[in-house]
C-alpha cells in the first residue's frame, strides 16, 4: 500500500468519523433544547367559565419561558383552536425556579377533572421551549409536555339539584342515595351516557336511563325514579362477565310522632324522628302557625322551647328547616302558642320522604293544691308535705312570711309524673347557716330547690305590681324589704336560733312571681292555693323498757318487725336483747343531720354513735355539745376507782347497740345485744341501771348560733348565747330543763317447773303428758324441753319446741304411752341449743290427785276346807272396790299412786272374798 493511498484512507476515517460525531453533536444540541426543564405544573381549581393561576416549575433558574396546553376536550391530544395554549407572552417570573400564568380563562371549558401539560427552556436560540404541533400526543412520555398536573372545573353554580359530583368517582365513593336529584360533572358538553341498573352475576346490568351531558359536561338524573338496586354509568355487562364498581339507591322512608296527642300551652313533649337513613335535613310546617311560632316550638334558641338547631326560618314558605339530624326522640314545647289542633308536615329536604303528626294544644289551667290546709310537726324533727298540681308540673312555694321573720322560696318539679310533689324538710336546719338544700329538703322522686339555701329557683320578686321589665329585688332584696335581714346580710341571716314553733303560712304561686304589696307585706302575684303549718314544741314523755330474744342488736332492722319480737319487761335475762324505748320528740333533724343529711337514716336506724353526737359522746368531727340532747343508761355499781357501768354512745358496732326511730310516732328504740360491747363494761346478773333522756337549759341563756370565724357556718354550731360548749335546747325558755327516767334489772336466766315433789319432775306416762312452768328467758326465744333418759327400758330421748307467753310461762307435750310409770329421766329447759337448767323426771301413772293410801280389809276369813276347785275359774266382780282413802302420790318404793305390797293385798283380799262368796 503506497503512502498516498493511507493519507487517502486516513483522511477518509477522519471524515466519516467528523461526520458520525457532527451528527451525534447535532443530536445532543437539539436534545438540549428539549431537555426536560419544567418539572411540575401547579393549577388552582376553578369555577365554570371563570379563570385559574398556573405556576411551571422549572429544573433551574435560567428556564425563563414556557408553554402550557389545557386539554380542553380532553382527548390527549393537541388539537389547535379548541385546547387552551399559553405562550411564554403571558407568564410571569415567580420564585427564581417558577413561571406564572394568572387569570387564565377557562370560558369554553366543560366541569370536571382537567389536565394541563407544561414545557420550559431559555428564550432565543437553541433552547427555546418549544410549541406543541396540531395532533401532537400530550404527556411526559408522549410528543409534548415535560410535566403535567390536573385541576377541577366546578360546574355546579346555581344548580336545582340535591347532590353534585364534579366526577363520576366522587359518586361512585358516596356509594348511596336516598332518592335526590343527582347532578355529575366530568363529561362532554353533548356526550350520551348511560345509566344501568347492575342485577347480579346471574342477569348482568340492564338499562335504566340514557343522559345527555348538557353543554357544561354535566348529567342529571333523579334517582327517586328509580327502583331499589345498585346502579353504575358505563358499557353493558352481560351476565358472568366481572360485576362492574357501582352506587345503591335505596328510597328514604320517614316516620315523625309526637310523643302527647294533647299538650297544653305551658307544657313539653318530645316529637320522635325514624328513617332508615342516618342523617337529614328536615323542613317543619303547620297550617296555623308561621315561621316564627314553628320556630319557637322546635328550636333551641333564646325564648325558644325546644332542643333543635333551626337552620332556616322562611316567613314567605311559613316553614323552617331542621339542620342535618339523625333519628331520635327531641324536647318541643308550645309554651305561648296558640290554643287548637294543628297539622304537621315534615318533609326531608333532599328527597321525597315525608310524614305528618297532628296536636292538639290546649289552653294552661295550671292549679296546685295543698294535700292538707293545715298540718303541723315538732320543731327539730321532719315534716311532710304534698302539693298537688293541674295543668302543670311544676309550681313555687313561699314558706312563712315577715310576720314569724322567716321566709324561703322553693321551686318544686314533678319528676315522676304523678301530677304532685312530695318532699320532706328538716326542721333543725332549715334557715340555719351552712346548711345546703340537700341537708334542708328532701325528696324521692321530685325537685325542690331553695332560694335561701343556695339555689337560684328563677323565682322573681316585685314592688307592688309585676311590670314588662327586670324584677325589682333579688331575693336578698327582697328579704331587706320585709325586714328580715340587714342590708350586706345572706338569706342565711335571717335566724338567730333554729326554727322556732309557730304558725307559719305556706303559699303557692303558679309562676313565682312574689310582690310586695302596699302595706309592706309579701304575696303571690298569682296565688293558686295556700295552708298554714303549725310548728309544735317539742316534749318528752315515758320511757319503757322491753325484752327479745337473743340476737345481735340489729338482728331486727325494720321496727315493725322489732316490736313483733319485744314483751315489755323491766326485768332482763342475761344475754336476751334490751329494748329502751324513749318518748321524745324535737331531735329527728338533728340526727339526720348528725349523719351527713341522710333522711333514711330514720328508716334504716343508726349504731349508738349517731345518737352519741348529739349527746357529746362521739364528735365525729362535729360538736353537738351546745344542743343540750343528753342520754344515758348506767348502773349504780361504781366501786373504789372503777367508774359505772354505763351505755357507750361512742360505739359504731350495730351488732351490739342499733337504734331505731319512729318520728312520726315521736319515739326512738336502743336496741341492745347484752352479751356485747354495748355497756362500758360487761353486764351481769344483779346490775341495776337508771335510763335518763333529757333536754337540759342554760339557767339564763337561750340557744343562739355560733357567728365566730372558727365555727360559723354549721347547723349545729351554737349553745346558750352562742357559746357552743354551753348546753341550751334550741327549743325551751332558759332554766326549762326537761328529763324522763326508767329502771332496769339484769336477772339471770332461769326456769321453774310444775309438778316437782322432793325435787323430781314427775309426768304422765301417757301419750299427751305436759311439762308446763316459767322462764324468766325472753318470750318469743328459741326454746326447747327435753326429756331424755338412758336408765328406762327401752332408753328414750324426746324434744318439744316450745312458745314462752308473755308472762314468762310455757307447755310442752310428749307421747310417753311406750313408757313405764317408774321410768327415770332427766327434763333439760334449752334455748338456742343450751340448756338453762335440768331436773330429775319421773314418770307416773298420773299427777295432780293427791289421795291417801287406801286401807285394805285385812280380816282373816274363817277356815274351812279348802274344796276342790271347779274346772272353770269363778268370774270376779266387775268392779274394782274403791279404797276408802286417798291414795298417796308417793310411796315408799317411790311409785305414785298403787305400791306393789298394796296391790298384792287388794288382790288376795278380792280373791278370799270371792272364795267366801262361792261357799
């Protein structure tokens, strides 16, 4: 190969080689032109026809031009005239890697989902971004656009539809209607879609309505057209090919009652919504009734008496609307509205469900009446009333006046339908300082609530008449005005001491609106009826002691099953039960309130504790010193440095002391188990105690309340002129000391038998014998006789329950007719499985015919031959000769009646006799 044919070869390889790498320089070149600068396209959603901002994120800050296309018919394709194209005229500089389209119209573009696609590069030259083509492909991987991103043309605007979907997904996640008109955005200005009913695998879909989207690519269909079943918009399915993504249509039922068919116009009730659907919105209206009055009975707003959100009050519809609610029962009321029978409709407001209810409203007549125009109770106990109410549930009640200086105001509620209300009030501390409604007032079923003590009743109180404006007094204002306290002065300071006896006038007012009249006196603006309680002094009167069998002291805890066990005795066997029974009235508040304001406590009785704070034994955090209630039970057995034996009123074991109350009768009972802890000592045979109840007096003083910082406010902080360690009964003059004593005997437990001769208990050997005698054990005990003996022929053990009376005697009856006259036993008294005591038994022929022995004929009959005795045996006398002396009830051999020597006699006597009469 010659020289010149390598240059030729090499300058050959040189240009094929310039050639290939210009070329795959020219590539690079033009593919940097077209590299992928924007790299996301932001795009706000938009309103129809209206206008959006665009922002083209760019790879750096040298792209400084773009072009977007919005793909208006939303094909995929660039299609000239009918897409948006923007230009990079129309941008604007954003952040150092954005470009900004703003206000760009959108007039032309169909509802629904849309996608823009965005290119970027560097103005002038090479790197120009380039224009989309008529009919190029539009996407990242297509012939134009380096990005894209998608926004929603909302074409819903004024719409007369219930539910609008800007896509048929967003339908398809709603997943049911009830029955609305349903509009659905996202389609072609013109296209034809259909709707098809999907009936299973089995049958595939069938059409239900062919739509047209109207020219803002939006189908409208009433679904309250269709039938119950599942629906999709989309090609036919046939049968066994996969079941298509679908919605269900159900149609909503409705079902709306009032829960009165009559109400009066001062009353509530509760109307009552069932669907099947979860949650609706309801319109409300009333032939009768405008807007405003139905929004009044519904609603739950300011002067409204209902329980439900108004969302709308239409007075040109006469009709409300109910915001969204679920079913459910709802408090309406028709307090104002006039009386008459009206007609309800209630229609959902989204679909065709609806449903009517009819009321009647009737004119208020409210009235409440007091049980008794007159009753009364003891001062410091609790008292008893009973309002009953018409046309109403609900009523105030002033209790006193300015002319006994007290007065409070009560609301009372019927809370249990029974058209009154019963409550109970603790005398001792109503009025007093501390004392909050629950320790005042009481009631099982119904409200009552107390101006004095705490409450705001929403009673209001006037000058002389009721005008249109604010009351004229508060309650303390009120008070001021009837000068019962000072002003700067509590309802609470209207006592000094508790509760005094007087009368006191009780009155009802319907509305409780209170006035003071003219002459400086209170009234009911509206009195509906009034009574007069009568607060008695209280007094002690007999204490009486009983016996029960032995148990532990609450073994009994209703009274009346208490006295069906107790035998009045002062005389109390050891470890039956004691029974202290106290006249006393004047202390049942006071040990209500000694436990926590707990009324039961006079059902459900109390250790002796709770007694034992009111008499100073027991504090329990409270100091009842002052209220002068003192009792005791103590025995005169002190001896050297041993103190008496004596009741312990600190001891909280019910098992050992459990008193019981009977208030309406004015009565308590201590109850103790005296085989217990209840005494300061253990009680035995011999002790003699002295019961003392007592009200004692200061000999100057009366009771008043403690004001000092340290003890006020508390009901029971007071004594004789204030001073809570000085006694003074809150109820008696000064130097008034009251008191009632009883005595008690503890005697062993013992029994006597009848029929004892020499010691030894005899029975009859007969088949009804009785053992009869006396106890001292308390009647009604488990008691027991027993006669048992191991030496009879055959050995024998029986046992008869027996009743002790109440004077302490007893029966008991045995079958001995299997046994001997002679049989030797012992007779055991049990109680409770432990024998009291046991005697020697001996069985006789018979008791209680004490004769002398009779003589028998002892003559010696004439000998004679003895002849020979005839075949049959001579009859005796049918009758037995009757001795002519008493026979004996015991002998020498210890068998009553007959002894052995002396029958033998009477039988040879008989037999002689006999042979004389046959010769």
């Amino acid at each position: 190969m010659t020289t010149r044919n390598y240059r030729i070869k090499t300058r050959a390889v040189f240009l094929a080689a310039l050639m290939v790498f210009s070329v795959f320089a020219g590539t690079v070149a033009f593919a940097g032109s077209a590299s992928a600068d924007a790299t996301d396209v932001a795009v706000d959603d938009a309103e129809l026809d209206g206008t959006t901002e665009i922002t083209v994120t760019t790879s750096d800050t040298n792209d400084d031009e773009a072009y977007v296309v919005i793909d208006v018919n939303r094909n995929g394709e660039y299609d000239a005239g009918t897409d948006v194209l923007l230009n990079p005229g129309n941008a604007a500089a954003g952040a150092e890697d954005e470009i900004v389209f703003s206000d760009v119209s959108l007039e032309g573009a169909p509802g629904g989902d849309h996608t823009a696609y965005a290119t970027a590069g560097i103005s002038g030259g090479a790197d120009a971004a380039p224009t989309p083509n008529d009919g190029d492909t539009l996407g990242t991987d297509a012939d134009w656009g380096e990005a894209e991103g998608t926004f929603t043309i909302s074409a819903e605007g004024d719409r007369d539809v219930d539910l609008y979907f800007e896509t048929y997904q967003d339908l398809l996640d709603e997943q049911l209607l009830w029955g609305q008109e349903v509009a659905v955005a996202g389609f072609t200005a013109g296209e034809t879609v259909v709707l098809r009913e999907w009936q299973g695998d089995e049958d595939g879909s069938r059409t239900a309505e062919q739509l047209t989207a109207d020219d803002d690519g939006v189908i409208t269909f009433d679904s309250a057209q269709l039938e119950s079943g599942d629906y999709y918009i989309g090609e036919q399915v046939a049968a066994g090919e996969p079941a298509p993504e679908t919605f269900e249509v159900l149609p909503q039922t409705l079902d709306v009652t009032f829960d009165d068919d009559e109400v009066n116009n001062q009353e509530s009730t509760s109307v009552e919504f069932d669907s099947n659907r979860g949650d609706y919105a309801i319109n409300v209206s009333a032939e009768g009734l405008d807007a405003e009055e139905l929004a009044t009975i519904f609603g739950d707003g300011a002067d409204q008496n209902g329980e439900l959100e108004i969302e709308t009050v239409d007075d040109d519809e006469d009709r409300i609307t109910l915001a969204t609610l679920s079913d459910g029962e709802y408090d309406i009321g028709f307090d104002g509205i006039d009386a008459g029978e009206y007609d309800f409709e209630f229609e959902v407001t989204d679909t065709s469900a609806s449903d009517s209810a009819s009321i009647t409203v009737t004119e208020e007549d409210v009235d409440s009446a007091f049980s008794e125009g007159v009753s009364s109770d003891t001062a410091g106990d609790i008292a008893e009333f009973t309002i009953e109410l018409d046309d109403t549930d609900s009523t105030y009640i002033q209790f006193g006046d300015s002319d006994v200086g007290f007065v409070d105001v009560l609301y009372l509620e019927d809370d249990d339908d029974d058209e009154e209300v019963t409550f109970r009030v603790n005398t001792r501390t109503l009025g007093t300082p501390g004392a909050e409604t629950d320790n005042v007032y009481d009631s099982d079923d119904d409200i009552v609530e107390s101006e004095v003590h705490g409450d705001d009743t929403g009673a209001t109180f006037w000058d002389e008449d009721v005008s249109d404006g604010n009351p004229d007094y508060t309650f303390e204002g009120y008070l001021q005005e009837l000068d019962l306290i000072d002003s700067g002065d509590s309802a609470e300071d209207q006592l000094t001491r508790p509760l005094q006896p007087a009368d006191y006038e009780l009155t009802a007012a319907a509305n409780g609106e209170f006035i003071i009249n003219s002459e400086g006196e209170s009234e009911a603006n509206d009195e509906v009826d009034s009574a007069l309680f009568e607060l008695m002094a209280p007094s002690l009167g007999e204490i009486t002691t009983h016996v029960a069998p032995e148990d532990p002291a609450d073994a009994d805890d209703e009274l009346d099953d208490l006295l069906d066990t107790v035998t009045q005795r002062e005389e109390i066997a050891e470890d039956d039960r004691l029974i202290i029974q106290v006249e006393a009235t004047g202390l049942y508040g006071a040990i209500v309130e000694a436990n926590g304001g707990d009324f039961d406590v006079l059902e459900d009785g109390t250790s002796l504790a709770s007694l034992g704070v009111l008499t100073g034994e027991s504090t329990e955090a409270q100091d009842w010193t002052g209220e002068g209630i003192n009792f005791e039970v103590e025995a005169d057995d002190a001896t050297g440095n041993q103190e008496a034996t004596s009741l312990d009123l600190a001891n909280d074991n019910t098992d050992d002391g459990y008193i019981l109350y009977d208030e309406e009768n004015g009565q308590f009972f201590v109850v103790l188990d005296t085989t217990g802890d209840g005494f300061s000592q253990d009680i035995e045979a011999g002790d003699e105690f002295e019961v003392m109840m007592e009200y004692e007096t200061d000999s100057e003083d009366l009771y008043e309340f403690d004001t000092t910082a340290n003890a006020y406010p508390a009901p029971y902080a007071g004594g004789a002129g204030g001073d809570s360690s000085e006694a003074a009964y809150p109820y008696f003059e000064a130097d008034a000391t009251e008191d009632s004593t009883g005595t008690i005997s503890i005697i062993e437990r013992s029994v006597s038998f009848d029929n004892v001769n020499n010691g030894v208990l005899e029975v009859e050997a007969i088949d009804e014998a009785t053992i009869t005698g006396e106890t001292t054990v308390a009647p009604g005990s488990d008691a027991q006789v027993r006669v048992s003996s191991t030496d009879a022929d055959p050995s024998f053990r029986s046992s008869t329950r027996v009743d002790i009376a109440s004077d302490g005697s007893f029966e008991a009856t045995f079958d001995f007719s299997e046994q001997s006259a002679g049989d030797l036993a012992e007779t055991s008294f049990r109680i409770g499985g432990s024998d009291v005591d046991t005697i020697d038994t001996e069985l006789v022929e018979q008791v209680d015919e004490e004769t002398d022995t009779p003589t028998p004929d002892t003559e010696t009959p004439t000998e004679t031959d003895t002849p020979e005795p005839e075949t049959d045996t001579p009859e005796p006398e049918t009758a037995t000769p009757t001795p002519e002396t008493e026979t004996p009830s015991e002998t020498d051999t210890g068998t009553p009646g007959f002894g052995i020597v002396v029958a033998l006699i009477a039988l040879t006597a008989i037999a002689l006799l006999a042979i004389r009469r046959e010769h």
